[in-house]
C-alpha cells in the first residue's frame, strides 16, 4: 500500500507508465479505428525486424545456446517416447478389439461372401477391410545352431558369411596396411552440437 503521494513520474513503477501520446495515438483515440491508408504508413514507419537479435559472442552466451538446444532434443525424446507408449496403447487395444470381436466379424464375413457368390475373400468397409487371404506354408526354425549345422552338410548354398566390419577396422588401423579394397579416413576435428 502506498502511503506517500506521487509527485514525479520517477516514482512510478515503469509498468505503470504510460506512453507519451504522439500523432498515431492521438488518431487511435478521436477515431477508435484506423483507415487502411494510416495502417500501411504505420508498418512502413516500422522499424524492420532484426533478423538475429542475440549474437552468442562469449562462454555465456554459447552456454545459453547449448542449454536451449538440449532442453529441445530433450524434449524430442521425451515426444517421441510419449508418442511409442500412446502407440503401443493403441495397438494393444486394438488386438483386445480384435480378439473380443475378431469371432463375430468372421461369421459376418463368410456370411457375406456366401450371398455375393462372388470370387472376392475379402469386404471393404468405410474404416477398413476384412477378409481372408492364404498364407504360404513356411518353416520357423526352433534351433539356429542345429539348422546352421544340417544346412552346412545337407544345403551348403542356404549358408552366407558375413564380414565383421569393425574387427576388419581395428586391425588395419593397427597395421597401417594400405589393401585395395579399404579406404583409410584420417582423423580430423569435426564441428558438433550435442
């Protein structure tokens, strides 16, 4: 509460102060409106935009940037872990539909091929499609290392090598060999924000 009277404009708090009035207000006020013409001279009276206002020039500075730059991707991870759970939410919810539901939709369906008499094995539905459609026969194989040992023997095509790439790197880097099929890549600074 205040006590005292205020004598100067000084003691004001500044978010009370007002604005002087000038010429553009002055109109504002005696018309309540402005005309198309006064409003394209006032954004031309603008001042433009700058099109950077802060310049990071120090250790402060810069660190702001970082700390704005990860509270960003942190809140790209944080969204995209939301959006996999919300996801997941919904998938689960829509294997409950279709085993609480999946029976009925079935004998509405062969219900409906029966009458068309048609070729078709499946019905379009304005959120969807249902049908039947034929799986091919396959294998699952239940014991990789007894497959890859029977395959060896009995099917020698069906077995592929494979290349472990970083063993190839951490021994060619130690060597320092030059072979034709390996590009050497020199260290060197790279520039990166984390």
């Amino acid at each position: 509460m205040i006590t005292a009277p205020i004598t100067a404009a000084k003691d004001v708090p500044t978010f009370f102060r007002t604005a002087p009035k000038t010429e553009t207000t002055a109109k504002t006020t005696e018309a309540e409106t402005l005309t198309a013409e006064e409003v394209a001279a006032l954004i031309e009276d603008a001042p433009a935009p700058s099109p950077c206002a802060f310049v990071p020039t120090d250790a402060g500075g810069v660190d702001w940037v970082l700390k704005k730059i990860s509270a960003a991707r942190a809140e790209a991870k944080l969204i995209r872990e939301n959006m996999e759970a919300m996801a997941r939410a919904c998938e689960r919810r829509a294997e409950a539909l279709e085993w609480k539901y999946g029976g009925p939709i079935q004998s509405y369906l062969r219900a409906e091929l029966a009458e068309s008499k048609g070729s078709s094995k499946s019905k379009r539905l304005p959120h969807g499609v249902i049908g039947y459609r034929t799986k091919p026969a396959g294998v699952s194989v239940t014991d990789p290392a007894a497959a890859l040992s029977w395959a060896r023997e009995n099917l020698p095509e069906a077995v592929t090598e494979a290349l472990d790439k970083k063993a190839l790197a951490d021994a060619l880097l130690a060597t320092g060999e030059a072979l034709p099929f390996a590009a050497f890549q020199p260290a060197e600074e790279v520039f990166y924000i984390k």
